[in-house]
C-alpha cells in the first residue's frame, strides 16, 4: 500500500457530444497535449487489477500535464472535476496542472476496476505529458513538500543574488552588466514559481497562454539577458546592435522551439560570445567559461531526464561562478581605487612640494626686497600675486580635475611674478578655449614653470599661447612658448620631475587614453597633449 505505480497503458478515444460515442484509434504510445485539438473532449480509459485490498494507506491518483479540464470516474463513479468542461461552448476554465483524487475505501477492493479520464483541451503545450499515479497519499504529499521546499530554496537564491547584483550595481559605477544578471535572476525567480512542479492553476486573466507557457516566455527573457551580459563583458563594439538581433530571437523562439531547443541555441550563441573573449584575453573570460560548461552539463541531463532539476541547478551554477567572477573585480577596483586615493594624494603633495620649493621662496623674497627699496607700489602688487598663486595652488592641489579657467589664471599669475622677478614681460594667449574644460591641476602650470627656467635665462620678452583643437574624437592641446631651447635642453626635460608630474596627473585622470609629445618648432618649442574622448564602458 506505500508504493506508487505509473499508470502507463492508456487507450485513447474522441467523443462526440453525446459522449457515449467513441471515434478515432486507441494510442499505443504515451499521450501528449500534441494528441489533442483544443477545445475537443476526449476519453481516456484503461483498467487496474488490484490483488490485495488497500486498507492501511489512502488511495489517491496523481494525475498532471493536461492543460484543460477533466473528469475523473472509477468504476463509473465520478471522483473528482479539475476545472470547468462544457461541451456546447468553446470556453471552459482551465484546471489545475497536476491535481489528486482520493479513492474511497469501499472501491479498491480486490479486483478490476476502469479508470476514465474525459479530457476538454484548452491549448496544447510543448513537451507536456499526461502522468497518472496511483499510489499512496502520504508518499505523494511527502514528494509535494520536498518540491516545494526545492522550489522555495531556489527562489531565496534567485532573490539574494537580484539584490546582491543589485547593490554591486549602484555601488560600483552602475556597470550595466551588473544590471542584467540582476534582471537575469529575477526572470528566473519569476520562472521558478510558474513551472508546473507545484499545485497551481492558470488563472483567467493570464489566458490564453498558459502559466507554463509564461515560464517558458520568461526562461526566454532570462537568456536574452545573459548574452546581454556576455556582451557587454566581453565584446567593445556594436552592443546595441548584438542585443537588439538575440532580443529578437529570443522573442521568436517562444513562438517557433522549444524550450530546450532555444536553450541550446542560447549556449551555442553564448559559446561564440566566451570564444571571442578567450581569443582576445578579455579579463574573466576564465570563470564565465567555467559557469556556461557547468550550465551546459546539468541542462544536458535535465533534458535526458536524469536529473529533475538539472535545469534550475545550471543556472545556480552560473550564477555562483558569475559570483566569484563579480566578486574578484570589485575587489580589484577597489584596491585599484585605494592606490589612486594614495596616488592621488602623493600627487597632491609633489604640486605643493613644487610649488612651494626652497630656492623659489628664497629667489621671491630677494625680489621682494629689491622692489620695496626701488619701488614700493610694485613690491605690494609682488606680494599679491605670490599670495594669489600661493591660494589658487591650495585650492586645486587637492582636486583631479578643474576648470581650465583656473588652470590658464595660476598660469597668468605666475607669469606676472615672473616678471618682477626677471624684470621681463610675458605674454599668455589662449585660443579655442571655453573656459569650461576639465583639466588635471598644475598641468600647464608645470609647462610654463619649465619654459621659464630652461628657454628664458637672457630673455626679457616672452610669449606663450594656449590652443585647443577637437579631431577624430580626440582634444588635442597644444602649448607654444617662443624660449631659447636646445635639443639637449629639451630632452633633459623630458626627464625632469615636471614632466613625471604631468604624465602622472594624465595617466590619474585619463587612464590609457593620453598621449604627450614635445618637439622644437620654428621659434620656439611646443607639447601637445592628445586626450581621447570618454566612451562609457558597461
């Protein structure tokens, strides 16, 4: 009385209105909703001997993958109704996927006894066949809370990993691949409670799909999204382009496959996808190669039915590998941020240091001197501008970024202490300047700073011109200044802490997509630093 027998051998029959007519051939196979028209009823009936009497367990059928409504008799006697038959109308409602009838104990007695089954079909279903058990309750409702339990783990674990993505989503420059495992696992929690493992019915305002269709759709959506991560991880180019053509195959597939066939078009697809990041040694790749095998491996043995929920497993799988992979780079952004928080701050200090250097102080103050015996309204107008400078190097030197507004007024200030100093006159001309510009602090400072002490030791007169230029996605800007430079100057230079200060604020604010080159032009020497324009990546 504790086992559960499968009810195999079922002979098949159409009925007509009357239902006492019976036309079409018995099936020999096992039938699927594929064997049905919707709308029409049908009779499905066979016979169970029973040798002994089930007194110690209660009898109970399990009947389940009719997308319809049934009536379910034994011995003539109706059991049980799972949804709404009419005979005379289309409509009918549909019952629940998988459903139980108790057999009384005054009915499974010792002897034969026919099983009917009167099927109206609302709508076929792909891969979904008709399972009857006979067995008892206890071991079915003991199969039901595992199940259940399962599908509730499985639904925790979706749920934490959406927020876990989530958080990494907002909390690390909103990269959008974050975003769609995210989505991708919440597709898949929506899935989870639509798959017809659990006792539910398709209620009427999801019709005319079924809720084990909406599973598939849903199981579509959650592919879509993970060749959407796929892309924007391991692909640079024409991502809009790649997700808007699989959004539309992933659409079609819920229309034209199957769903274990779209599944392995989505691997297949996926595949090519980890290829193209294995050939181009795309950081991750290695652990996104091993969550799609193990996907691959326990969907193949969901579909050969050797392990149950093998599907959901593959995606767990994934997930935790997408996990680990996640995991290690953020915790390689933020030590990457923690040594630029440090370099920053080393680079803040070298501005300061630069600035505020011994000999320039020493040099400001002999001057000073010299003005407040020969010309005191010049000697206060000196202090003001050192001030001036003084202040405006306080206020950047902390910054990444600033005005370029600010950057070409220390530049001027500068020039004007300068010039009490040397007792010259400089010259500063921008072109092509907003004014709004970002620029790394001290940049153009440190260029005039250099010009000065290595092309202006005799020279009493000087210009220096500023310029911008936007090309082939690039800013380009170009700083002239008309000083006596040898080529043997201007490569001692190139080695100086000045020019390690640039490179460095460049490589701090535009990490690989700069360049800085320095040539002597007609009268003078030029540098030109080339920034390329920021494309958002994921």
């Amino acid at each position: 009385g504790s086992s559960v027998f499968w009810v195999k051998h079922w002979p098949l029959c159409t009925l007509s209105t009357s239902e006492n007519h019976c036309t079409g051939k018995p099936l020999d196979r096992f039938p699927s909703t594929q064997d049905f028209q919707n709308y029409h009823r049908y009779q499905l009936q066979t016979q169970l001997v029973f040798k002994n009497a089930f007194k110690k367990a209660l009898l109970s059928l399990r009947i389940q993958g009719l997308h319809g409504g049934q009536e379910v008799f034994w011995d003539g006697i109706k059991l049980h109704t799972n949804g709404t038959l009419n005979p005379e109308q289309k409509a009918i409602r549909v019952g629940r996927y998988h459903f139980f009838v108790a057999i009384p104990d005054s009915l499974n007695q010792p002897g034969t006894h026919t099983l009917t089954v009167i099927y109206q079909q609302l709508k076929q279903a792909q891969f979904s066949h008709f399972q009857v058990l006979l067995g008892d309750f206890e071991r079915f409702n003991q199969q039901e809370k595992t199940n259940n339990q399962q599908m509730v783990l499985m639904l925790t674990i979706f749920l934490t990993s959406t927020l876990f993505f989530l958080i990494f989503y907002f909390g690390f420059g909103q990269k959008s691949s974050f975003l769609f495992l995210s989505l991708y696992c919440i597709f898949y929690a929506i899935k989870s409670t639509l798959k017809p493992y659990q006792n539910f019915y398709t209620p009427d305002f999801l019709l005319p799909y079924l809720s084990f269709e909406y599973a598939h759709l849903a199981g579509n959506m959650a592919g879509v999204l993970l060749i959407a991560f796929l892309i924007w991880e391991l692909t640079p180019r024409y991502r809009g382009l790649h997700l808007a053509l699989f959004t539309m195959v992933g659409l079609g597939s819920f229309f034209f496959l199957s769903e274990s066939r779209f599944l392995f078009l989505m691997v297949f697809w996926a595949g090519t996808l980890v290829g193209y990041g294995i050939y181009h040694r795309v950081k991750g790749v290695g652990w996104i190669l091993i969550g799609l095998l193990g996907f691959f491996i326990f969907m193949y043995l969901w579909v050969n039915g050797t392990l149950g929920y093998g599907y959901f497993l593959g995606v767990i799988f994934f997930i935790v590998s997408m996990t680990v992979s996640v995991g290690q780079k953020v915790a390689q952004q933020i030590k990457l941020k923690q040594a630029a928080i440090l370099h920053s701050a080393v680079l803040e200090n070298q501005l300061l240091k630069k600035s505020i250097q011994p000999h320039f102080i020493l040099n400001s103050l002999a001057s000073l001197q010299e003005l407040i015996e020969q010309n005191t309204p010049k000697a206060s107008d000196f202090v003001e501008k050192l001030a001036d400078e003084f202040r405006l190097l306080s206020q950047v030197a902390h910054q990444s970024l600033i005005l370029l507004s600010d950057e070409v007024e220390m530049c001027k200030t500068h020039l004007k202490i300068m010039e009490y100093r040397k007792n010259a006159c400089f010259e500063f001309i921008s072109k092509g300047l907003e004014g709004d510009e970002q620029v790394p602090p001290g940049i153009f400072h440190t260029l005039v700073e250099n010009a000065i002490t290595h092309g202006y030791g005799t020279k009493r007169q000087g210009k220096f011109i500023l310029s911008k230029q936007i090309e082939a996605g690039y800013t380009s800007y170009y700083f002239f200044n008309d000083g006596d430079v040898h080529p043997d100057d201007l490569q001692s230079s190139i080695h100086g802490t000045g020019f390690k200060y640039i490179e460095s604020r460049l490589q701090e604010s535009y990490p690989g997509r700069w360049h800085l080159a320095r040539q002597i032009v007609n009268d003078g020497w030029e540098v030109n630093i080339q920034i390329k324009a920021h494309t958002r990546n994921g």
